[in-house]
C-alpha cells in the first residue's frame, strides 16, 4: 500500500481537553454518539485509562498522594500502554478514536499546574508518543470560578485534582491557552459557557472538516 493509501485508510484522532467543570466529559458523550450516528467505527476512550492496567494507574493517580515526577511518569506509562494497546490499532484499521484528554493534559496539569520543568515532558511524550499527533484537540474554555462552581455543584465526591483550589485551576488554563496560541491548526477552542446545543453545533461542524 502506497503512503497515500495508508493516509487516506488511517482512522482520525480526536482529543478533548479542558480544566475540570467545564463540561467536556459530556461533550466526548455527544461528540462519539453524533459520530457513531454516521455510521462511522468510533473509539470512545480516556486518560488516565484506556486498558485495565490504565485503569489500575487512574485509581492511583487521582486518589493518591505522591511525588510530582511520580505522578507524571505514571500518566505517560498508562498513556504508552493506551497507544500501544488501544489508540494505535484502532487508527490503523480506519477507526476514529475519541480520546477525553491526552498529552496536553500533562503539560497542562502536571507542567502548568503543577509547575514541573516543561523540557522533561517534552522528552517524554516525544519518547511515548513517536510521531502519534491528533487529527483534532478541542479544548473547552471556560472562567475558572465557573467550572469550580460546576464541580461544586455537580462533584459530590471530587478526586485529588478536583478539589485543587482556584490558583491552581488558573494557572492550567492559562497553560491550555498557550497551547491553542503555539497551535492553531492543531487546536479549536470551544467556549464551554455556550448552552449544550450551541456546542453540539459547533463541534458538529468543526469534525466534519476532518
């Protein structure tokens, strides 16, 4: 099969980001139905997470304590373990695989909330990712004192990084921004403040230029 071929069978890939209480998990719902609608072969999936032994490290990574460099070591173990196991196949056999969060999260959690050194990040998503790049991330944008306020609402039993205080959720969205400015083509940001319907539509008609 030709180089073209392969890109044109290849699956797309498309990632959901954004702080905590803005909405996205709900959104991933919608957008994997909608495109499920269409006939199309869909990977609902999440991180930490993915595969059982992903699960395994999501259970510890938000209930447990524990050093920074620890904490983003495992996030990118399960996220190798995802690739390899989930992510990967399913492109390769021309599925589209709709990820709630992946790497962005890493810079922004556990980079810019976290305050861990950047380069040491970008050393690990280039040796755990390859040349693995989303079709698509959209990011949900919303005002920090909304989403805790969702949480507050919506959250009766917050984990580790839920119950972060209002600094912390700044300084995450503040790095997810960044990441939308350094790449356009790569990231659309939704407002997540928008009613349900009015998001729908949008996310609607940014998939389907994929």
């Amino acid at each position: 099969m030709s180089k073209l071929a392969q890109e044109q069978s290849r699956g797309r890939f498309i990632t959901m980001e954004g702080i905590d209480g803005a909405g996205k998990s709900t959104q991933h719902r919608w957008l994997v139905e909608h495109l499920r609608a269409q006939g199309r072969d869909v990977v609902a999936t999440r991180e930490p997470g993915g595969t059982p032994l992903g699960e395994k490290l999501r259970s510890l990574l938000l209930a447990d304590a524990m050093n920074l460099e620890t904490e983003a070591l495992l996030m990118f173990a399960a996220r190798r373990e995802h690739i390899a196991e989930v992510i990967q196949p399913a492109l390769e056999r021309g599925a589209w695989v709709v990820c709630d969060r992946f790497t962005d999260a890493s810079l922004a959690y556990q980079g810019g909330g976290r305050g861990l050194a950047m380069e040491k990040l970008e050393t690990l998503a280039k040796w755990v990712l390859g040349d693995l790049t989303p079709d698509l991330t959209l990011l949900f944008d919303v005002p920090v004192a909304i989403a805790i306020e969702r949480l507050r609402i919506n959250t009766p039993d917050p984990d580790r990084f839920e119950r972060e205080q209002q600094d912390f959720f700044e300084r995450v969205r503040n790095t997810y921004l960044k990441i939308a400015a350094d790449e356009p083509s790569r990231v659309r940001v939704i407002d997540a403040s928008l009613a349900p319907e009015v998001i729908n539509a949008l996310l609607q008609e940014v998939v389907a230029t994929l």
